[in-house]
C-alpha cells in the first residue's frame, strides 16, 4: 500500500537513521494536529486487529485510540478464542486476517512467532512486545526525550536493569540516534551477544558508544537519562525470587540518582515495581518523563500506523 520498504515494525533493526527521525517528525506533527484539531480521518475504513497473548495496558489502548483518532477501528482478538497454531496453522490465520484488516498488531511472548506472522501476512505487522523487543516503547522514549531536551544526539542513556525485550529495543534505538548508551546489570543479565553484534556497527557508524558497566554508581556517573524496567518480565514470573537477589543492587533510588550528574532525567516502560527496581521518590519526582513517555505511546503509534497505512506518511 505504500511506496516505501517500511513494511512491518517487527524490530528497530528493519529501520535506519533516517527513517526513525522521519517517524517521530510524523509522531509530533501528529500529536500537535490532535492536541489543536482533535480527531480526524487519514485511516477512515481501516482496521486493526489486536492480538495480546500477554497482560497489557498501555500498548493495548494507545494503539485502539490512536485508530479511533485516525477515524479506524480495531478488533481485540483473544488468543484464547483463535487457538493460534492449534486450531489452523499460524500461516493460515494470517493469511485470513490479511484479507479483511489492514495491519495485525500482536504482542508474543516468543520473538519468532511476530516474525513469523510478519512473514506470513500480506498486510503490516507491527511487534507490541515480545521476549525480545519493544519497539515502539522506543520509539516513545525518543520523542519523549527530544520533547525534553531538543538536540539529544550524544546523550548518554544509562539503563540500569534487566538486558531483556525493552533494553534491547533502547540499546538499537540508542545507536541509530547517536546516542551513548550503557548497560547496568548484574553479570549474567546483559543484552545477548546476538543483539550486541548486530548494533555495535551501528553504534559505529553513528559515532556513539555502547558500553556494559556493572557497578551503577560509575554506569550514572555520566547520564543525562536513567531508564528502567521491571526486574522480573512477563512470562518470567518462576525466577522471581532469584532474579530480585541478583538486582538488589541496582534499584533507580535516591542513592543511585546522587552519582548521576545534575539534570538527569530517569525513565520506565511501565508498570513498574514500585519500590523493587524504583523508588515512589524517584518515579514520582520532576525528573521522570515516565508518564510523558506513556503518553507518547499514543502518538508515535499513530505515526507508526500512518506510515504503514497511508501513502502521504510513507517513510
Ligand atoms: N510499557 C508497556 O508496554 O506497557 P503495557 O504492557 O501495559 O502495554
Ligand atoms: N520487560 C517487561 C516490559 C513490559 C512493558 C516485560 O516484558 O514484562
């Protein structure tokens, strides 16, 4: 339907420099549009379907909203009620769904099976998180902290926390924005090395750093934004016990943030674990753009859908 090769968001990697600037172009020209003219129809007749194996809020309805203000509409599908892969083949629903929606919205534990649904469908598919990825919390946190700081390029994000789905998805986002990016975690936790070869070209190319520091205090030393995540993700809820031993160390708190230069900000995908990886200090404080992002979500999904959806907006 468009002209461009943006034809899924399954992984930021799919993505350049230029096409991320032009998606948050469209996310704040967007978001201006709605805050002064309210909703409109650039998707009129279009429809999403959402397809959540896993709990969800936030990604569930900034996407169902950001159709309703395009003038689309959206149909939740629980998995429970497809049987994906059980009743029919993953290949078949899809091929189903292409030709009656114009884009699947799916959150999958497994990073395979969004790609696989991305291979197999004949319409965009766009990642609401899997085991792997996060693109579009990304994708939020970026215009956040443009909104916030202007310029952002060779800004230092420090992400104290799990290496997991949203790391990763900041540690690539990181990379194409020219941003310095470090990892605090305990050993064991850090992205996996898969991930990391495939952004340290990035990183290069982009005259920016990728760094992994285990000791928080030194990893802040230098931040200009703290991010975090929950400890223990979705679909990990049996290492619980283990997992909150090995981060004791690395909760974002009044403490850590006093090795963190003046100025720096503090962010979180949410929902967080009030008082495990954060503090109600730190995540209630001026210097969180959390909720800011959160509602980013909205916008910069919208962006997403339009430049999927709508020649005008292709990337
Ligand atoms: N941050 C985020 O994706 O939140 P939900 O799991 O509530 O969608
Ligand atoms: N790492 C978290 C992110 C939630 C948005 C999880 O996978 O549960």
């Amino acid at each position: 339907m468009t002209k461009s090769n943006f034809n899924n968001l399954v992984n930021l990697l799919s993505l350049d420099s230029e096409k991320i600037s032009r998606l948050l172009d469209i996310s704040f020209e967007v978001k201006k549009e709605y805050k002064t003219n309210g909703p409109n129809d650039l998707l009129k007749g279009f429809t999403s379907v959402l397809f959540f194996f896993f709990f969800c809020l936030r990604t569930r309805v900034t996407f169902e909203v950001a159709m309703a203000h395009v003038g689309g509409s959206t149909i939740n599908l629980e998995p429970g009620s497809v049987s994906l892969g059980k009743r029919e083949t993953v290949n078949d629903a899809v091929k189903n769904l292409s030709r009656w929606v114009n884009v699947i919205i799916a959150r999958t534990f497994k990073h395979s099976l969004v790609e696989e649904l991305a291979r197999n469908a004949s319409v965009p598919v766009i990642n609401a998180l899997t085991d792997l990825f996060h693109p579009c919390q990304a994708l939020a946190f970026a215009q956040t902290l443009q909104e916030r700081c202007g310029d952002i390029r060779g800004s230092h994000v420090v992400f104290v926390g799990d290496g997991n789905n949203v790391a990763n998805s900041l540690a690539i986002l990181s990379g194409m924005m020219g941003l310095d990016f470090t990892l605090s975690c305990p050993s064991g936790y850090e992205i996996p090395q898969f991930v990391r070869e495939q952004i340290q070209p990035i990183f290069q190319q982009n005259g920016c750093r990728f760094a992994i520091e285990h000791d928080p205090q030194k990893a802040v030393a230098s931040a200009n934004i703290i991010y975090t995540d929950v400890w223990v993700s979705m679909g990990e809820e049996a290492e619980k016990e283990k997992k909150v031993q090995h981060f004791l160390n690395f909760q974002v708190n009044d403490t850590l943030l006093s090795a963190a230069p003046a100025g720096c900000l503090v962010s979180h995908c949410l929902p967080a674990h009030r008082g495990e990886e954060i503090t109600d200090s730190v995540l209630d404080s001026d210097i969180s753009i959390c909720f800011d992002e959160a509602e980013n979500r909205l916008h910069v999904q919208k962006a997403i859908l339009l430049a999927l959806l709508s020649p005008k907006y292709a990337l």
